[in-house]
C-alpha cells in the first residue's frame, strides 16, 4: 500500500457515504482500492473507507478484481478473532459505476513493515508479541476453510487503544475457501501483457508460484517469511516480480536455512522456521499455532531466571503483657521477673548460585539458559553492533578500556551510527563507564535502536562477579572486562582480556544453586 498524504484519486473528500459515512480526504492507495480516512457521523469514530479502484470495467480482468473485493467484505464479516480488521459496512458508489467500497475501523499507527523499517531486527520476545495475535487471527480463518493467501508485513496493521499497541491482520480480498484448491483458479488477472499475480510473490509458498493447489500450509510458509523477516529485520527473499520468482524457489528451503544461518540467529529459531517453510506443503509445520508456539518455547526457554534476592523477614514483638501482680507471704511486691523482647532476624529466601569459568578455553557457554558469547580483546579498543560477529544490533557502538585507578574496570562507549543516553539523561556522542549502567541507544532521528546493559563486575572470593540475576558469573579479576547484556532472548557478551587457547571446548554447562 502507497501512501499519498494529499492526493485524491477519486476525488471523493468531502462526500457522504450511505448518509452516514463522511470522507476526509486519502491516505493511501494500492492495487485494487484507494484508502481514506473518514467519519462514522452516527457513532462519531474515525472509520477507514476502502474504494474499489483496480480496474475499468473494459480491461481484461476487471471482475475478477472486482469479485475479490467484494469477496474481502464477506470474509471480513465472519470473523471475530480480536486480532482480524473489523469491518463496519459496505455500499457501493453510485457515480463510479456502481465500485463497491468498504468501510473498517481505522488502525493508524502503521504497518509491519513501518515499525521494523523503524526499530530494525527485532528480538525473539518482541517478534513473539507480534506472531501469536496474528497466528490466531488465521486460525480463526482456517478453521473457517478460508486461507489468506497474502501474508505480508504490509498487511499487519497497528492500532492504538490508549497506551496499547494492538496489531490486526487485514486484506483478505484474494481470500480463498481451502475446500475449493484448484491449481491456479483465479491467482492472477489478466493485464496488458503478461498476466498480474494478484499475491505478493516476495513472501508466496513455492506452490502458489507455479500454481498449485493451496491449504493452510501455504498460509504458513508465508507467515514462517514474515517472522524471518521481522528477526533478521530484512526480508528473506528480494521484493520483486517476474517469473524467476519460480526458479528461485525451486530449493526455497536451503536458501532460507542459508540466510538464517548466516544471520547468526539461534539454532532453535533457524529450525523453526525452516519447518514452517519447507518446500512440499506436507512436510511443513501443520498449522500456523505451531509456528507460534514454537517461538513461545523458544523465548522462555531462553529467557532469564527471576533473581533470588535475600528479603528481611520481620518477626513481631510481643505484646506487652500486663503488669504482674504476684505478691510475697508478707503482702510485699514480688520481684519483677526478667523479660526479653525478640529481634528482627533476616533469614535469605534462597541462596545465589555461582558459575565459574575459563574464558581462555571456551568461546561460548549456556548460563542461567541463556547463551553467553565470550569475546577476548587483543587490543584496548572494540566494535560492536551492526551485523558484526560479535553483538548483532541496528546500533553500532565502540567500547575503549580507559586507564583505571581502581579495581573495576573503566570504560568510554562511542556511538558509531547513533548517541548514547545514561536512563533518565540526555544524549551525547559518548559516555564513560565505571559502574553497572543501563544504557539506550538512539539514532540521529531521535529513533530509540536498542538498549544495553552493561556490568563491570564486582570483586569476589572466586575472581570478578558478574551479575545474571540468579547466578553470579565468576571470572578470573584479572581476566574479567563487561558483560553486555541486550535483553531477553537475545545473547550476552562478556568481554575478557585473556586470548583464546587451544583448549577443547567443555561441554555446555547449566549452574547449580
């Protein structure tokens, strides 16, 4: 979809619709229909109006747009998932020859792809928060019989209710009843020329490309791309049209793997997703919860263990007991017996767990079910972020080990591609840093790219201490530089002094409380 601020293709700003629907003026247009914003008068709400707007009746192709566009209303109609578009109404424009226009709730805080073009790659857990509401959305419509056939990130939409960001799935309009799979049947129109592909073959299943028979597995493979997607921050395949799209495809599944791969995403995920995009249909994930569902293991079982922390239990005083009136044979006051009040006891809920390692012998261990990346660094300077090997992030910072005093370690983090902020200061170009700090990183936009926490560590019986909530990470002091931390899902990377030996790798290890 295209957006175009100020023009009006139809010029139809200021035109009531069904006495009730008034346009305010265009917002965007596409392949088959032209966007405005407008108002419901009645109810008084923002509404979005979708007009027909493809085709003139004389080309070639002209009803089978048509029927598709009227089709989107019915399919819009049956569904209740929370997370699907919602439709309102549907008329027709009598001056335009009868063209059919819808009208939905307005969602106006973008697409898919805005947000990722925006934020860059995104974390498992935040790919997460976007995948389950739209996984549910097609479930709904599979279990209708009906496949969308067109996932896209353009067709993910984001809206805001108060301060929550609700995402919904729209543009069913090449919708297709999955009982009714014959190979090819209206997948494309005929222009001038070369027939038009009605889907988007960027993020298409191999069979939709050479005009298979389709099921919710095709569904899938396109759902499986737009996850990748939104992980690597990039599509998979290049966006583009013409029949080599076919040929491209033809071993789909190793070029996938390939660029996952090389990605440097987890294990887990590339196994995931390439499940979900297989090129034969029946050896694919079977419905599009499994895809979900497979990120939400992979996600917690990454994410880091709640910290254990040492709470104060209070214990009571007693309360005062009554004076005693206890009296001698003579009638005389008997001696005050000795009273002693309890004290407040501190007693630890449970105790922290220490892990100590060898930086010299191992380039990568799981702590506290979180991968740690150990990074020795041969000189006094490092960059990290961008698609480098070591921190993978659309922020690119460089970190310098200054002349210390102390024990801790100090150090500048430079932005490379972006300035750096203290939580809750402003941003400069650099900061130094000789404590645990938590840090944002924001582009010259003013655009929030990524956050980091960085830990200097803390002087210990077994070396220097590093914080991983539960776990304490003891390294030797004389080793030991920052741990970087990005958030969960994501690795963390510790910084060391000591180079990599020919040690052979010990087997991952996971700490014992």
């Amino acid at each position: 979809m295209t957006t175009r601020e100020h023009s009006d293709p139809l010029g139809l700003a200021g035109v009531r619709l069904l006495d009730r629907y008034e346009v305010e003026g265009a917002i965007a247009h596409g392949g088959m229909a032209v966007i405005y914003r407008g108002r419901d008068l009645r109810l008084a709400r923002p509404v979005c109006i979708k007009v027909f707007h493809r085709l003139q009746r004389s080309e070639a192709g002209y009803r089978t747009a048509y029927d598709h566009f009227v089709q989107e209303a019915f399919a819009l109609s049956q569904f209740l998932h929370p997370n699907t578009l919602r439709i309102f109404d549907f008329g027709y424009l009598e001056r335009e020859g009868e063209a059919p226009f819808q009208i939905s709730e307005l969602l106006d805080a973008g697409t898919l792809s805005h947000h990722v073009r925006r934020e860059g790659a995104l974390s498992p857990a935040a790919t997460l928060e976007i995948l389950a509401p739209i996984a549910g959305a097609l479930a709904e419509a599979h279990a209708r019989g009906i496949i969308h056939r067109d996932i896209k990130p353009s067709n993910i939409l984001f809206g805001m209710a108060g301060n929550t960001r609700v995402v919904k799935l729209c543009d069913f309009g090449i919708a297709k009843v999955s009982a009714d799979d014959a190979p090819g049947r209206a997948d494309t129109i005929a222009g001038a020329g070369l027939p038009v592909r009605l889907f988007s073959p960027a993020w298409a299943a191999p069979e939709q490309l050479v005009g298979g028979a389709i099921g919710p597995p095709t569904d899938v493979y396109a759902l499986g791309l737009v996850t990748a997607y939104m992980l690597l921050g990039r599509p998979v395949f290049a966006i583009g049209s013409g029949d080599d799209f076919a040929e491209a495809r033809h071993d789909s599944e190793r070029a996938i793997r390939w660029t996952l791969d090389a990605a440097g995403l987890a294990p887990g995920l590339v196994e995931l997703l390439v499940a979900a995009c297989r090129d034969v249909q029946a050896d694919r994930l079977a419905a599009v919860d499994d895809l979900a569902d497979g990120l939400r293991q992979l996600v917690e079982d990454e994410a880091p263990a709640p910290r254990a922390r040492l709470v104060p239990v209070m214990m009571p005083l007693p309360a005062p007991e009554p004076e005693p009136r206890l009296r001698t044979a003579e009638g005389t006051p008997a001696p005050m017996p000795t009273m002693t009040r309890a004290t407040p006891v501190a007693t630890p809920v449970a105790a922290r767990a220490t892990l100590s390692i060898d930086p010299t012998g191992d380039a990568e261990v799981v702590v506290a079910g979180r991968r740690l990346r150990l990074v020795a660094m041969a000189g006094d300077t490092l960059d990290l972020g961008g698609d480098g090997p070591h921190v993978r992030s659309p922020a690119r910072f460089r970190v310098t080990v200054l002349p210390s005093a102390g024990a801790a370690p100090r150090l500048n983090l430079r932005g490379l591609n972006c300035f750096v902020a203290r939580a809750g200061a402003r941003p400069s170009t650099a900061v130094d840093v000789d404590a645990d700090v938590e840090l944002h990183l924001i582009a010259p936009d003013r655009r929030g790219l990524d956050e980091v926490r960085c830990t200097v560590g803390r002087a210990g019986p077994a070396g220097c201490l590093y914080d991983l909530g539960a776990v304490d990470l003891a390294v030797p002091a004389a080793a030991g530089i920052a741990l970087f931390d990005l958030g969960p899902g994501r690795e963390l990377v510790l910084l060391h002094r000591a180079a990599h030996a020919s040690v052979p790798r010990r087997a991952t290890r996971n700490p014992r409380p």
